[in-house]
C-alpha cells in the first residue's frame, strides 16, 4: 500500500461516485483524512452511519476548509454555484477536482469563481452503475477504468500529476486529453447509448399493442440491458445531456443518418448491406473483449491489483 498522496480530501456530494472514492481512498491508503457533506440531512447522517469519512459537515463550505484535494461529485449542473460557494474558503495550493461526465460546459461554470493559487483540474472517472446514493458506492469501482483529467491550458503540472497518482491508487488508469475532446468522446460511447436506452424504453413503455408484463418476460431479447442503462439517475442524466448538448446533438444526427441507411437495407432486402455492418461491429466487441475493457467478471467486489496480483481483464463500464 502506498504513503498517503493527499492529507486532507473533502468530498462534496456523498453518492455513488463520492461514496465509492470515500471508500476507495481510505482502503488503498490515498489520503490521511476525509470530510464529507451532500446536499440533505438524510445523506449526511447515512454517510455518518456508514462511517466512510472521518468527519462529515453541514456545509460545503466548511468542508472544504484546509483540504489538500477537493472533489466535487455533485450533479453536473449544480458545479457552478457549488464553486461559487466554496471559493473564499479554499485553501491556497489546493486542487479542485469534479466527476462530472461533462467537461467543457463544468470548466466554464466552475473556473470563473476558483481563486488564484488554486488549482482547478477537472476529472472524470469512466466508471459508473446504475446506482446511486451513499450505500451503492464500492471501493473497487475504479479499478482498471479509465479517469480522465481535462487540466485547462497552462495548469500547473505538479497538481496534475498529483492527482494523476492519486486517481491511480485508487487503481484508475490515467489519460489526459482536452475537455472538448473527452465531451465529444462521452457523447458517442457513453451519452448516445443513454439516450437511446432511455429512447427504447420509453418506446415500449408506450407500445400499447404488447403488454407491459409480454415486455418483461420476454425482456432477455436485448431490452433488459438497455433497461438497466434507462435506469440510470434522472437528475444526473439530464444534466449531462443538457451540458453536453452540442456533442450529442451532432452525435444523435450521425447514428439518425445511420439508422436511416439501415432501414433502406432492411425495406430493400439488402442482407449483403445488413451483414456487412454485423460483421464490422462484432469485431468492436471482440475488440473490446482484447483489451480487458468487458468481462463476466461483475463489477462489485473486483479486487484491486496493488492488493491481489490477479490477472486482468475486469471490466468498464462507466458514464
Ligand atoms: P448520486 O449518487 O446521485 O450522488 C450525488 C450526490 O451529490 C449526493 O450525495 C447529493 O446529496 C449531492 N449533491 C447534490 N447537489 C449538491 C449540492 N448542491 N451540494 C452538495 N452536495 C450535493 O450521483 P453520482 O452518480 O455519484 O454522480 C455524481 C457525479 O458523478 C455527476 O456529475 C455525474 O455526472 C458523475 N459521474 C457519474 C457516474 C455514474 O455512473 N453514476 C459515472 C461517472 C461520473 P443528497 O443525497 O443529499 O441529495
């Protein structure tokens, strides 16, 4: 187990993500003490119960108070105020981080209000269920995922290194890249499939000519996977289509462009066509398969390497 990377971590927003970095931090030995808050009473006395913090606060101010590395896990649309609130309080030399699965429109929001001397390098771990809340986090939840960090131009190299570690222990594997390149990224492989999971479901849901029980009996036909991603957290989802807007809209455009094609081959009888696509993408999932980026292996309870030296792969899946 590696020397503690961070002294003090605050964590604003105690949910899946906040509580899974809450527990990854303290087993794999990241950081020397956490403070905690979220939103209402009810979080904050479960994150007391849970004990996955060493101190949870009222405020998102008091939280953040002389912490070394502040991490923002809120909603993607309430990162803004959140900064604004938080500002006077930081600590000068500190990092400022989030999770959000959006990155240009929460660099916008969030660096207007970040005092000088602190510095502000957003984040986002490709790691996620459909769960939320304080008890659906998991320490293994990064483990072999992907984080990405969007540090604007000119931020500070020694911060982002240190959070590049930090993300790391938690068994992360670190990539750095633009902000308006991650949110064009997200909205083919992880924004897309939310909406037309949500799409698919809403459609059937409306479907009145097959049951509602005749949908989740035969649910084993492909709808059942995507009704897991339709279940994923409405405020959050709206949020990152919202902040995300111009990646999905162009995105949505090009698989509509797609989907039409697919239908002329299907209404011409062109199996040559429909094959051929079938083909291209079983080579992605097998792709997919190659680098230890799916298996049958379930997220919860996978085992952190620096902990048990198994072999790979584990899986990713994530927003
Ligand atoms: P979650 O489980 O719903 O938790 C959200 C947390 O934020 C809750 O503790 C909530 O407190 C708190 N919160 C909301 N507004 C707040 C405010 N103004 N001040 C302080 N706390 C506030 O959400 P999550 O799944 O962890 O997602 C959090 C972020 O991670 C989002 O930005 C999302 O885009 C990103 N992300 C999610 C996934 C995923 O798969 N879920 C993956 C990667 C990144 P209360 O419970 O008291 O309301």
């Amino acid at each position: 187990m590696s020397a503690p990377i961070i002294d003090r971590l605050a964590l604003i927003g105690v949910g899946l993500i906040g509580g899974s970095i809450a527990r990854a931090a303290r087993e794999y030995g990241a950081v020397r003490t956490i403070v905690a808050t979220a939103h209402s009473e009810k979080t904050r006395r479960r994150v007391v119960e849970l004990g996955i913090a060493d101190r949870v606060v009222e405020t998102n101010a008091e939280a953040v108070h002389d912490a070394d590395l502040v991490i923002v896990c809120i909603p993607v649309g309430a990162s803004g105020p959140v900064t604004a609130e938080i500002a006077s309080a930081l600590k000068g030399g500190a990092i400022l981080s989030d999770v959000g699965s959006v990155k240009t429109q929460v660099l916008r929001d969030m660096a207007p209000h970040v005092p000088g001397g602190v510095h502000l390098i957003p984040a986002h771990p490709v790691a996620g269920t459909e769960n939320s809340g304080p008890d659906s986090g998991f320490a293994e939840l990064f483990v072999n995922r992907w984080c990405i960090l969007t540090p604007p131009e000119g931020a500070d190299a020694a911060a982002v290194a240190k959070l590049k570690e930090f993300w790391a222990t938690l068994g992360a594997n670190v990539e750095v890249m633009s902000a308006a390149h991650h949110d064009m990224v997200l909205a083919i492989t992880s924004h897309l499939p939310h909406l037309i999971a949500y799409t698919i479901v809403g459609t059937a849901e409306e479907f009145s000519q097959v049951s509602r029980s005749e949908v989740l009996k035969f649910s084993a036909g492909g709808f059942r996977d995507f009704t897991r991603i339709a279940a994923s957290d409405p405020t959050m989802w709206r949020d990152v289509f919202l902040h995300n807007r111009d990646a999905v809209l162009e995105m949505l455009g090009r698989f509509n462009e797609d989907v039409a094609a697919l239908a002329k081959a299907i209404r011409w009888g062109d199996g040559d066509a429909l094959f051929e696509l079938f083909t291209r993408t079983r080579a992605i999932r097998r792709g997919i398969l190659d680098i230890g980026q799916d298996s049958a292996v379930p997220d919860f309870g996978r085992p952190h390497p620096a902990l048990e030296a198994l072999p790979r792969p584990y899986a990713a899946d994530g927003d």
